[in-house]
C-alpha cells in the first residue's frame, strides 16, 4: 500500500514538474511574439544614435556582483525583477523607449512581455543580455571594480610620480566601502603626500597597501580636500603612519562641530568597515595657501573660496599643471547642491581655478579628465540651472514649473536620478532670496 501511495507522488511530482517546464516554455514562446527583440549589435547602434537610451539591469545586486558587473552606458538603472511592476514608473515614463535585460535573457523577455502589458509600448528586450555583451568584449562597470581590495578601483598613473584610485560615481554605500570620491597620492624624492585621508581607518589602511606596492618612501603629509566623512575619516590612520594632517582652517572647526555625528552616520552605513575610525583633528591648518617640498616635486594646497562646500580646497602641481580639485569639479556624476552651498561664490572660485590653465584635472568625482570636462559638468550646470530658475521666478511661476527645466544634457549623469530635482528644490529656494 505504502509503495503504491509513493509510486503516485512520484508520478505526480513529474507531471507537475513537466507541466511546469512545459508552461514556461509556453510563456517564453508567446513573450516572443510580442516583444521587440535586438541583440548586441543592434543596441551598439542603438546607443551609438541615442547615448542616453535608458537601459534597465533586472538582475539584484548580488547577481551583478557575482556575474561580474553590468553594462556601461549613460543611463542605466539596476531594478530586480521580484519589483519591477511596483517601481518601473518612477524610473521611465509610459512613452519613453528603454531596453531591459538580465544575464542570459529569459527572465528579461518575460519581464518585457509584463511591462507591454502594463501600457509600455516602447519597451525593447536586449536578447544577448549581460553575457553576451560580455562576450564581446564591450565596456562594462561594476559595483567593485577591484574585489581584491577596499578600494573601489585599483590606482591608476595620473603622470610621473602621481596616482590617483578613482570612487564610485554613486552615493557612498556597504559594497563600496564609502570609497565614491577620488584618493591620490604624490611621490617625491624625500617622501609621498596622500591626498585625502579616506572614509575609514580600514580603507585608508588598504590604500596604502597600495601605495606601498608602488613605492617604499614615508607618506609624510596628508592633505583633506574639506571636512567631509570620505575625506577625513581615516585621518587617524595616516597619524599612527607618522603623517601630519593638513585642512584648511575651516575644515578644522567643521570637524570640531561635526565631526562626531558624522562618524556615527558612516557607523550605520559602514558597519564592520567602519572599525578603528577615530575623529582626529588636523596638524596644520591654513587661510589660502600652503606650500609642500616633497623633495623635488612642490605641491600647494589652495583655497579658492565658498565652493560646493566652505572649506573646499584642491592640490595644484606647477610644474606638471596638474589640479586634484576635490569637490570643485565633478565629471561623470551630477554635483550635489547642499543646504550650505553658495552657487553664486562657487562660480567665483571657479574663475580662480581657470587661472591656474591645468593640463590635466583629477576631479573629486568621476574620472581623471580636462578642465573643458569639468567645466561642462561643474561650472556650466550651476550657471544653467541659476539662469534657468531665475527665468522661472521672475515669471511668477513656481517649484512645478522648475522641475520642467531641460535637463538632457545632464541627465545622462550617475547620480541625476537622486540629485535632478533635489538640485531644483534647494537653488530654487535660495534664489528666491538672493
């Protein structure tokens, strides 16, 4: 009787498997007959004639960091498929053309075929999907991009004597250790200057690591581009190195004030990450200036005023004319408008920064570059966005009618989905006080 009654559920349990099986394979055949496909050379052409085609990753984050990335291009968004249906519409609006894909395809189709019934009639399904996009050899990114370290990437030569290891263009997180601003170093015949402290003590540990595969000379100042936890942070580490910390003066009392809550906010994020990170404050603090002999190579710190933040200083090599700019110069990302930052005094100090004519630009954010990059991304987009509001306000019109400002030529950027109309609100309510 027993065997009897187990030979049945066996029976069964390969019915319903084969049944299953059968109707996925139904469900893949008719999302065929609906769905747009393309593959690999298709979208090449597709974002060759559009740049900033909007690409949608279903895969969760832990897929793209085991199957090695995802693909690079202007805009793309990662949104997992269990949440798709609840999320698409705040990402891409109902006429709008977007490619989804996953890894191998299959899932994607299915989530295509949804979204075609959802209303979104221009949705196009990448039938090759990040596998086959990898396989070409075409370029892709990651959520780590050196797994073997805490650094996000690994360092890159800038020129003779000078690297820099480029953050993550996003928002600081776990999986990026809070490396999302750009770290440098420069090496002189005496000693090395690194150029900002890091967000921890670990991470600030690993970029030495680093450093020390490159040269075996004493790291002997460190200089923090402003009072921000991804700056300063791992200052105590570089003190137990026998480094000297350099800010300036208004970085100092920022730390003084803010120091402590900011640390407790990376604690939250970092967690584990954040172990042996002590609030330390700087050694050497300075008005406008300050002057480093590295032995053979010189390097000043330079202030140039209220920029995206009040203590906001960048690294100028002479000879090489070459500017680490910190946070007053971006390239890759939209900027952030803080409660704090002055645009009008921002503009100012950029026209000081072009005096400088720097052959090569390392910008806080985004990769190394030239001043007519940053120039587009930084000073251009403040300048456009005030005119633009201004226009809006002696109109008598109000908020709505600024989020409807044209935004196309930045909106390719990482970070515009979080800071587009953050930026918006906060100018717009600055301006009409100015």
């Amino acid at each position: 009787m027993f065997q009897n009654i187990l030979k049945g559920l066996l029976l069964l349990s390969v019915f319903s498997f084969s049944a299953y099986g059968d109707g996925k394979e139904q469900l893949i055949a008719e999302a065929k007959k609906v769905v747009t496909s393309i593959d690999t050379k298709q979208l090449q052409a597709l974002l060759k004639k559009d740049p900033n085609t909007h690409i949608i990753d279903v895969r969760t984050k832990q897929e793209i960091l085991d199957q090695g990335g995802y693909i690079k291009a202007n805009k793309v968004t990662h949104i997992p498929r269990g949440v798709l249906e609840f999320t698409i519409d705040n990402e891409v609006k109902i006429d709008e053309t977007f490619v989804v894909h996953c890894y191998t395809g299959n899932r994607s189709l299915l989530a295509a075929k949804t979204l075609l019934d959802m209303g979104y009639k221009n949705v196009i399904h990448y039938k090759d999907s990040y596998e086959g996009w990898e396989k070409a050899g075409l370029k892709t990114s990651s959520l780590d991009r050196y797994p073997e370290s805490m650094l996000y990437r690994p360092i890159e030569k800038v020129a003779e004597g000078v690297y820099t290891s480029i953050g993550q263009t996003s928002p600081g997180s776990y999986e990026n250790s809070g490396h999302n601003n750009n770290l440098g170093f420069v090496i002189g015949d005496e000693s090395v200057l690194v150029w900002n402290a890091s967000s921890s003590y670990l991470l600030a540990k690993a970029f030495h690591e680093e450093i020390k595969k490159i040269t075996d000379k004493p790291i002997k100042y460190v200089v923090l581009e402003n009072s921000q936890g991804h700056a300063m942070l791992g200052s105590n580490y570089w003190k137990e190195q026998g480094a000297t910390i350099i800010a300036q003066e208004i970085a100092k009392q920022e730390i003084i004030d803010m120091g402590e809550s900011i640390l407790q906010r990376y604690t939250r994020s970092q967690r584990d990450k954040i172990l042996g990170t002590k609030i330390v404050l700087p050694d050497i603090t300075f008005k406008d200036s300050y002057t480093i002999d590295l032995g053979n190579k010189i390097v000043e710190a330079k202030y140039f005023g209220y920029a995206h933040e009040h203590s906001d200083i960048g690294i100028w090599l002479p000879k090489q004319k070459i500017f680490f700019a910190g946070d007053l110069a971006f390239n890759q990302r939209l900027l952030p408008i803080f409660e704090i930052t002055e645009t009008d005094q921002w503009l100012e100090a950029w026209e000081k920064v072009e005096e400088l004519n720097a052959k090569i630009v390392v910008p806080g954010h985004g990769d190394t570059t030239d001043m007519a990059t940053v120039r587009k991304y930084t000073k251009d987009y403040i300048a456009y966005l005030r005119e633009k509001i201004l226009e809006v306000i002696d109109n008598g019109d109000g908020l709505n009618e600024a989020y409807e400002i044209d935004m196309s030529d930045y909106e390719h950027l990482d970070t515009f989905k979080e800071l587009g109309k953050q930026n918006i609100a906060l100018l717009f309510r600055q301006l009409e006080f100015e």
